[in-house]
C-alpha cells in the first residue's frame, strides 16, 4: 500500500514539474550522482596526520532561465576525514543534506552542447554525529560557498565543483570544510 502512495506522489510530482516547465520557458529539472574528495582543513596546531578521504552525493536540482540562470539544489552528502589527536587517530563520517543556491552563466549554449559556470552559497545541515574528540562536537549547520564549471551534453550533464565551508565545523578544533566533486546528471525535463 505504501509502495502505491509513493508511486502515485511520484506521478502526480512529475505531471505536476511539466505543467510547470511548460509555462517557464527556460526551466530545467534534473538528477546527479558522483564522487568527492573532502578535506577539513585547520590552523590548530594539535591536528597531525590529517587526511582526506572519498565519498558521494546524489542530488536534485532545477535550473531556471537561458544564459543566465538560477540553479537550486539539494543533495545527500557523504564525507570523511582523519586526522590525529592527543595520541589518538579521529575518522570523522559526515552523513549531510546540502542546498547549494546558485547562479551561472552558459559561456557556450547550443542546443546540443553548453559550457557554464555558476557560484553562491552552500547550506549544509549534519545529519549525524560525527566521531571527535571528546568536547571538540562538530557543528550541525554549516555555512559555505561553491564555485561549479560543468558541460552539458544534451540531457546529459557533468559538473566540477569546489565547496568551501565559511563556518568552522569544529571551532575547538578550528576545522572547515574543503570538498571536490565530480558529478554525472540528467535533466528530467
């Protein structure tokens, strides 16, 4: 019964995006997946042996307008780091909801094949309890920017982008974010 409900959302939600796209001109809606390479980086001389480590996101976005445009986002983010302390190795996993808003201009925009750039601010919201040294808790909410170049293959898309956290993470620990991703998409719509 439940599989129904969720079904049935599901083809109300798309019916509903095309009646929507119909009277944007310029509005696209689409998937992603892909890899990233984070990094927390810290000026706290404690830190030693700190390390980067992969992991993905998958996504949904929507890109409004023609040259210039609009791109919203929300994606699941997973991340981890490592890095010792006081004799003791730290292997923080960060499980994280991401709302990247921002705006691009398409350098090349064909029909067949563009070539963008975008930025703005990123917003991401931990959904679990990163492993830290006791008293050094990470922060829930984080606050940070992404610049983003990518290409579009007709449905296809491919993004590469840089995030960089403006709050510190850890601010015991004087941590911020670092991540690189690269990511696969298609437009729905």
């Amino acid at each position: 019964m439940k599989t129904i409900k969720y079904l049935l959302i599901i083809t109300v939600s798309i019916f509903s995006m095309n009646s929507v796209k119909a009277q944007v001109p310029g509005l696209n809606f689409g998937i992603k997946a892909g890899a990233n390479f984070a990094n927390l980086h810290s000026d706290f001389k404690g830190l030693s042996n700190e390390k980067g480590k992969m992991g993905f996101n998958i996504g949904a976005f929507a890109r409004i307008g023609k040259t210039l445009y609009f791109q919203p986002e929300i994606n699941y983010t997973s991340f981890k780091s490592e890095y010792s302390y006081g004799g003791s190795t730290y292997k923080p996993n960060f499980k994280q909801m991401n709302i990247p808003l921002m705006v691009g201009y398409k350098i090349i925009n064909t029909e067949a094949f563009n070539l963008h750039v975008s930025a703005g601010p990123d917003f991401s919201y931990t959904l679990n309890k990163p492993n830290s040294p006791t008293s050094f808790d990470y922060k829930k909410f984080n606050i940070g920017g992404v610049i983003n170049a990518g290409v579009d293959l007709g449905s296809l898309t491919i993004d590469a982008r840089y995030t960089r956290g403006f709050t510190k993470i850890n601010k015991g620990l004087q941590e911020k974010t670092g991540i690189y991703n690269l990511s696969v998409g298609f437009k729905i719509f």
